[in-house]
C-alpha cells in the first residue's frame, strides 16, 4: 500500500508551524482546500500575546488567559501555552520574523481587552496574521514538504481497529482519491463561516469537526463560541473585523447620539472581556439602535491600522468622520476535537491542532491574541513529537461502511447561516435552540454520519459537515443551562459554578446517533 508518512490538513499557522517541525525528521503532505493563504491566520489582525516584558510575567498571562476563560479552563493547556510562548515565540524571531520596534530597538507590546499586561505583539500594525502567515511559508522546506492546493479532505480512512490511516480528498473536478499515511493532523480552523455574520474566512466551515466526529473521535464545549464585538457593518452585513487593538489605543463605543455604552457596564469599559462587549452591542441594536466605535481621539489612525482603514474605505466608510458602524459576529470556536498536550484525539493516528483542536485553554472564552499563539506553541509540540515517533504500521482498512443517504434535500449553507445567527448567535434561548434541534434532526444526522463521500458533490459533503457542526452547536448550547464565557443564555442568565463549573458536554458518533436529545455529561475535574 503507497502511503505518505504525515498528512497535515490546512494551511494556517497551525499547519504550518506544524509542518515546519516535523519535517525536520519525515516528510509532510499539506492538503489544503482553496488556495495556501486562504485561512483566518491570513486575516488576523489584533496581534500574539506573550509574557515577554520586563514587568510581564507567564502566571500573569495565565490568571489573565482563566479569567477571560471563566475558570472553565484546562489548567494544564493554559500553563503550557503560557510558559512555552516566549520560547517558541524567540524561536520565530531568530528565525527572522520582524515583529514591530520601538525607536530603541526593543519589541513594541500592545495592550488589549481582558489582559492586565501589555503584552501584545504585532507585524507591520494590524497585519500580524498575514506576515506571520508569510514568514512561515517562507521557512517550508519544500524538498521535505508537499504542498496539495484547491483540494479538500472529504473523508477520514478508518482500519478495522478504528485507528485514522489517511485521508480521502476530492479536487475541484469532484474526483475522490485516498492518500494513506502515518499521521493525519486535522489543522481546519474553527467553523466562523456557519453563521451569517462573521469575521471568518469562507473556507473555515467546520469541516474538520464533522469529519473527526464521523471517524469517531469525541468532540467537546461545542457551545463555547466567541463573538467578535466588532465587525465593520454597512447595509445589514459585516465585512471583516475592526481589531480588539482599535478599543485598546481609545476607542468608545457609543450610539449615533454619542452616548458611550460601555460607561456603566464593567469597570474595564470598552475594554471589558468580548462577550460583555458583544452583548451590550447586541441589546442596542436589537432596540434598533445603530453602534460606532468613535475614533476620533486616535491620531494617525490610518498609520495604525492599515487593515482596518482600507476595509472601511473599501466598504465607504470616511474615516474623517470618526466614527465606523459596528456589529457582533462569529469569530472563534472554544470547543472542538479534544485533544491532549501533544495534539492527539481519541483516534489512534488522528491530531488536531489550531483552532479546531480543544486542547481546554480557552475555557468559555478565549483571551484576544491566544489563538495564533495556540497554533505556535501547539504546532511546534505537535511537530516536535511526529518529527520523533516511530514510524507506524496501518492496520488493514475497514471494510467501506458507508451507506448512501437518500439526500432527500439538504438545506441551503444560507439558511444554516441565518438559523444559527438568530437561534444559536449571542443570546441564546431554550426554545430557539430546541427549534433549531427540531429542525437540523429532519435531515437525519445518523444517517448524515455514515454517509459515503464517493457518489456526493463537494457541495452536498460541505452541507453534510454543516448540518452535523450546527446539530452539535444547537445541542451543546440547549443543554448548558446557564451562562458562561461566549455562552450566553436569556433563561439561564446565571453563572452556575455549582452544577456547571467542572461538567463538560462531550460527543461522540455514537452519542450524537442516538438522538435521544439525551446530553452526555462528563466530570473532567475530580
Ligand atoms: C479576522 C480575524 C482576525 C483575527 N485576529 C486574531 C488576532 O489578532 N490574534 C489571534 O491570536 N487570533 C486572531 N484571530 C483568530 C485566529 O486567526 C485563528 O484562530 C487562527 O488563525 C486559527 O488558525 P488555524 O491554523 O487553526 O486555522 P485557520 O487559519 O483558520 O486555517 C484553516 C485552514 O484549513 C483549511 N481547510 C478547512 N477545511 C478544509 C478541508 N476540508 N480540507 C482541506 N483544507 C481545509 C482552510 O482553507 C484553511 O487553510 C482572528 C481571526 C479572524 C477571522
């Protein structure tokens, strides 16, 4: 049998630190489903937080990181984000990435929403992403690594003792071939482009949780997701992100009256922890009121926040005026494939790592500019490791259990968008979720788990993964009764630490065909 040794799926900073690493020691296969920098990693903007400073500390960074999390955290994932950053973040620099200077030479650190430090650094102001992104591609050694472009992975191979032994990929033709491999790393981003409003790249759609749950890895804390409180909006629709960084350099939030709606909100004002800030957004406009983040007190803004002054110009935004629409909209996934330190699921063969892994460090709510750093940090672990394995033996492949669904109809990505917006968005309900449930369960998603990718276009297959991603959001969101970090619910407005602080919704194939609506309840704490 023809197998490649690792087979990294996406090309995001998780992939891609991921990919540098291990090919030091075996070669890599990146598979990726549009073009190399289409990624969210290409559009972030805010910057990497890391413990760096004179009068920073990495328990700092960490008592910041639980906070935001809501003590829902894994202490041990925050403790090793945390302490290895400045390692691995002075390894990126040695290898040449530039990240911005002061007049002495020294690294500039950036202040953001929730952190107690200035600890924030950023390339070339608000294009971090995108030189980040650009000075790792920069290092793939192209003789240990194969680059696969405009091909999506459709479909884990399974062997008869359930370990992961590769991937099946379907190009842009719609022709299906399975590449086997060692070690297959899903590095697929978070699923952003499920909701109508969102900061997320369009390829981010949630693919690799359906795909790891289809090949039974468990999935946890699906409804911890995080709204960015400020996306730019005109004519009912967001067009990318207006940076964390603008609200940390002065910016307010008021009305179209000037009134400031943060004031009486959080001691922290506009620099409260997102969720706080998404929220009080979202009530205003709700009332039908309009929100603008005044900038009129930030000099030089174009100089600043080059990215954020050419999305509003490009979208007839006069900066001159001072002041740029806003709106909430899906920006980061807490949850995910769960996984441990070393990135691996519970699926022998099978990682996870980025976004789309859920390693705990988040807790509910992720700290501005610990996602990169997630990516860096956990990517060089993970690479560090496959880099030093021994090479492994597939088990022979299962025999094909797929079944052909009778695809009746699927429903349109838009109407998916638009129901998880308002029936699963920023506040949240009991009976929009159940209505949600109700709604996701006619297309029957123990048929949906098993479906074979071979007869189905990638069209039907991206349907499929969102049909299932948005089941596991509506079910995890209706089953926490209470609010905690990006979860918010209107009924259980409440922080319950008693019933909910060390209990975790987790899923598996098996539990999801059920369909009982019967939640799984895990202690991950003793
Ligand atoms: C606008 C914006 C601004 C942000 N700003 C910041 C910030 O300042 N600081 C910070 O820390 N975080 C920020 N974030 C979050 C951060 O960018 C992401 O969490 C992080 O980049 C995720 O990296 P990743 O490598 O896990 O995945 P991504 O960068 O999302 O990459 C996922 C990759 O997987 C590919 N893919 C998906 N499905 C398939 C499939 N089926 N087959 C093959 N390939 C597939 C995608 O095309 C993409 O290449 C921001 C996010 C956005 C959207």
């Amino acid at each position: 049998m023809d197998k490649v040794e690792v087979v990294i799926v996406g090309s995001g900073v998780a992939a891609l630190q991921t990919a540098i690493e291990t090919s030091k020691s075996k070669h890599v296969t990146i598979i990726t489903k549009s073009k190399l920098r289409h990624s969210n990693s290409y559009l972030a903007q805010g910057g990497i937080a890391v413990a760096m400073s004179e009068q920073d500390n990495p328990s700092f960074h960490q008592k910041d990181t639980i906070q935001a999390g809501r003590y829902y955290n894994n202490e041990h994932a925050v403790k090793m984000l945390v302490e290895q950053a400045p390692y691995v973040i002075s390894n990126l620099i040695d290898s040449g990435m530039r990240f911005d200077h002061n007049q002495d030479g020294s690294l500039t650190y950036g202040m953001e929403g929730a952190h107690s430090e200035r600890r924030i650094l950023h390339s070339h102001g608000d294009a971090t992403g995108k030189f980040v992104t650009e000075h790792l591609l920069s290092k793939l050694d192209t003789s240990k690594i194969d680059i696969v472009e405009d091909t999506a992975v459709v479909e884990l191979i399974i062997a008869e003792d359930h370990s992961c032994i590769g991937v099946k990929v379907m190009n842009q033709k719609g022709q299906v071939e399975s590449i086997y491999a060692e070690h297959i790393v899903l590095a697929t981003g978070g699923c952003g482009s499920l909701f109508q409003l969102t900061s997320n790249a369009s390829t981010v759609a949630g693919d690799g949780l359906a795909l790891a749950l289809k090949a039974g890895a468990r999935i946890r804390d699906m409804e911890f997701i995080q709204f960015h409180p400020t996306l730019l909006y005109c004519n009912g629709k967001t067009h990318g992100l207006v940076s964390e960084a603008v609200r940390g350099e002065g910016a307010i939030l008021v009305t179209s009256h000037g009134k400031k709606i943060m004031e009486a909100v959080h001691p922290l004002k506009d620099l409260a922890p997102r969720h706080v800030v998404a929220q009080t957004i979202y009530s205003y406009m709700e009332q039908g009121e309009m929100v603008f983040l005044d900038i009129s007190m930030i000099d030089h803004f174009k100089e600043h926040f080059p990215t954020v002054a050419d999305i509003c110009e490009s979208n007839g935004i006069n900066l001159d005026e001072g002041k740029i629409p806003v709106s909430p909209g899906n920006h980061f996934l807490m949850g995910g494939i769960e996984t441990d330190e070393l990135s691996r699921t519970s699926v022998k063969g099978l990682y996870a790592v980025g976004e789309v892994a859920c390693t705990g460090v988040h807790g509910a709510n992720r700290l501005a500019s610990n996602s990169l750093l997630e990516g860096l940090v956990y990517g060089h672990a993970l690479g560090h490791y496959l880099g030093a394995v021994p090479p492994r033996k597939l088990a022979k492949e299962a025999r094909q259990t797929g079944v052909k669904h009778s695809l009746r109809m699927l429903p349109e990505i838009a109407d998916i968008q638009n129901s998880l917006m308002q029936k699963a968005g920023i506040v949240r309900n009991g009976k929009d979720l159940a209505s949600l449930k109700a709604w996701l369960e006619t297309y029957r998603i123990d048929e949906l788990l098993d479906v074979a990718c071979e007869d189905l276009t990638l069209d039907q297959l991206s349907k499929i993964n969102a049909v299932i991603v948005s089941w596991l959001i509506a079910e995890s969101a209706l089953m926490r009764k209470e609010s905690r970090g990006g979860h918010y619910r209107e009924d259980y407005p409440i922080e319950n630490d008693a019933e909910w602080l060390h209990t975790s919704i987790v899923w598996d194939k098996n539990k999801v065909k059920s369909l009982k609506g019967n939640v799984y309840y895990e202690s991950i704490k003793a």
